[in-house]
C-alpha cells in the first residue's frame, strides 16, 4: 500500500439515515469466543501463522508455498468452504518483458439454500505477497499477520454458522433465509510495487480480479447482477501486528461497520478480554464519534482501490500512521506484538459474530452470566 504526500480530503455529511444494523453480542458472548493459541500463532512453529512469514514475492517458490498453506488449511479444517483460484499474468517493471504469474485465493461458505446470484456476502481481505526489495523481506504486518489473523476468524465462526443455518432451515422461516449472508476469505496476490508505486505497477491481482468479477454475470432473474454484486461488504485488513495502532474511520458509508469495531474493542478492553490493554490501554478505533468533516478515504492506495471504483462498499482497517517496521527488515515475526496479533483475531471474529448474528450458536456457555445483545442501528 502507498500514502500519497497530497490525498483528496473529502468533506462529507453522514446520511441520517445509517447504513447497517449491528447486533452488539453480549459479554457471556465474547466469553465464548475463542482466543488464538501460540499453537497455531508462534512465529517460529505456529500452523497458522509460521508458515506465512517467509519471503513470497509473486511468481517464487515461496509464494507457491504459502498458497498451498491456504489450500491445505481449509481443506483440513474448513473442508465445506468452497475453494478456488483466480489467476493472472502480467509483466512488471523489473520482470524483463516476462510476464510474472498472479494467484488470488477465494474461500465462500454461503447458505446452502441459495443460489448464487442470490446472496451477499461480507468478505474479509488481505494480500498475501510481500515486496521483491529488500531481498528477504518478510511482511509480518504486511500482511503475514492479517492473513493468519483471517483463517482464525474463519475456523472461530465456521460451526456457529453451521448451526444457524439449519436451524433457519428446519423453522423454514423464508424471509430470514432470503436476508442470510455468506461469508468469504479473499487473499490477494500482487498488492506490492516492484519498482515504484503506479497505477500499473500495483494491485496486480486486485485489479484482475476485480474486472474479471465486474464482467462475470449470473444467471438471468438473479438478484445480483455480477459476481462484484456478491460482496456486501469488503473487509481489508493490512498493516496490522504493530503494538497501538491508531485506526481512522475511512469511508462515511461504511462507519457503520467501523463503529461496531470501534463499539467491540470497549467492551473487550473493559471486560479484560484484550490482552494488550494494559501496556496499551488508548483505543484503536479513535474516530468513533465522527459524523462530519474530513474523510481520508483517498490516502491509502491499497487492494480496495479496483473494487471501490466499481461501487463496493470498503471498510479499510489499516493504521495511520503506518507501524514503524513499514517496509523495512524489521518487519518480521520477533518484531510483532504477539498480543496485539491475537486481540486482533478476537476482535474481529467478535465483529462477524455480530454482523451475521451468531451469539445464540457459539459453543461453550460462558461460567458467568451477561446481559443480552441488543440491537442497534449504527
């Protein structure tokens, strides 16, 4: 990702109208919640993680390599997701007219009722390459981080989203199967220049993908026109792993989604379900009252960009000011707050349970009571 020296600062009045309804789960509801184990998120020997914090420029060895730790994770863990590639080539810069190989990952869980065409989707995102220069260079939050972070949420949700569907399907309650939602994991290939960041030379497999879907049609009478329409909501994340990070609130129409973050990460801090709160006890998502002025939505160039031309809802959940290890060696497995990592993946996994409604289907009762969700119009 890039932050231009100018950016467009939009001024932007919120609608009075808010765009989402959240349910705010409760705190027997976090307590459900699983949080990530140094099993699964050691740098060194994690199954999650570990294997991402290796070089993985487009096209190398590595990056194949961390692929196929895509691949075997859900077919291991998520073997009912539907997985697939989406692949591209193009020449770069640095690459001699050769054109260098781009391979995006997609994972859906969707209702088993519907059609294609006929269900949106929130769509949690991250790019998974790291830059050719300096050679060796890992990317922990860029976006090593993000990607283990994302897989955790998808295994934390994947039975509680098992049990609400067939319960909607035995009760045979139509319209609250028509509303249902899907949930899908899109990690992207080729986010990083080569050389120097340019409209071509970048988002390599955003940009595919997001024409490809553009152009992809479903069937006739379907609601959703293209395979772009799927996506309610697109969810990246990048740049996470540092200890503090300070979170702006992007887009006006999709601050919704960032107040139910924002909303989240008190109520973990208060109930002690944030790990890293007492060495960093000031909050991320700072911009939770902003309902006017200045939104920042054009400073970050990221995977975002094609699809968002295109009319997608974004929630960039990226800091500013970048972590310090930005780009540089540094940014690698012993320089990540560990804790920071797993509040991260718990966080999160709190936001989907939300969003798709899934307190009343998370395993384990909580040993101490707490008070109900109740939904709020954000």
């Amino acid at each position: 990702m890039w932050a231009p020296l100018q950016c467009l600062q939009m001024t932007i009045l919120l609608s009075s109208v808010a765009r989402g309804f959240f349910v705010a789960p409760s705190t027997t509801a976090l307590r459900r919640l699983s949080r990530p184990s140094d099993s699964d998120f050691d740098v060194h020997s994690g199954a999650l993680l570990a294997p991402i914090l290796i070089p993985r420029v487009p096209g190398t060895p590595g990056s194949l390599k961390v692929l196929r730790h895509f691949q075997d994770f859900f077919g291991n863990s998520l073997p009912d997701w539907s997985v697939t590639t989406q692949n591209s080539s193009y020449t770069t810069p640095l690459s001699k007219g050769k054109k260098i190989p781009f391979v995006n990952f997609v994972a859906t869980k969707d209702p088993p009722w519907v059609a294609p065409g006929d269900v949106g989707r929130l769509v949690l995102v991250a790019h998974y390459d790291s830059k050719l220069t300096p050679e060796g260079f890992i990317g922990a939050t860029d976006s090593a981080a993000p990607c283990a972070i994302i897989l955790q949420v998808a295994r934390s949700i994947d039975a509680a989203l098992t049990r609400r569907w067939k319960k909607l399907k035995e009760e045979g309650d139509e319209m609250a199967m028509e509303e249902e939602r899907g949930v899908m994991v899109l990690l992207l290939d080729g986010e990083e220049a080569w050389q120097s960041w340019t409209d071509t030379d970048s988002l390599y497999g955003a940009r595919d993908l997001a024409q490809h879907w553009e152009s992809q049609y479903h069937a006739p009478l379907s609601a959703r026109k293209t395979h772009l329409a799927n996506i309610d909501l697109f969810i990246l994340l990048d740049l996470l792993g540092s200890a503090a990070p300070k979170i702006p609130s992007y887009f006006p129409t999709t601050h919704w989604a960032y107040t139910g973050f924002a909303h989240l990460e008190q109520q973990l801090r208060a109930e002690g379900l944030f790990a890293s709160h007492k060495a960093n006890p000031g909050s991320w998502f700072h911009e939770v009252d902003k309902d006017k002025g200045q939104w920042y939505g054009g400073m970050v160039q990221d995977d975002h960009v094609p699809f968002m031309q295109r009319g997608v809802e974004v929630l960039h959940i990226i800091p500013s000011p970048f972590p310090r290890v930005w780009h540089e060696m540094i940014d690698d497995g012993d320089h990540l707050d560990m804790d920071t990592v797993k509040d991260w993946a718990v966080l999160t996994t709190a936001w989907m349970v939300g969003a798709l409604g899934l307190e009343d289907y998370l395993e384990s009762p909580a040993p101490a009571p707490g008070r109900r969700g109740t939904k709020t119009e954000l």
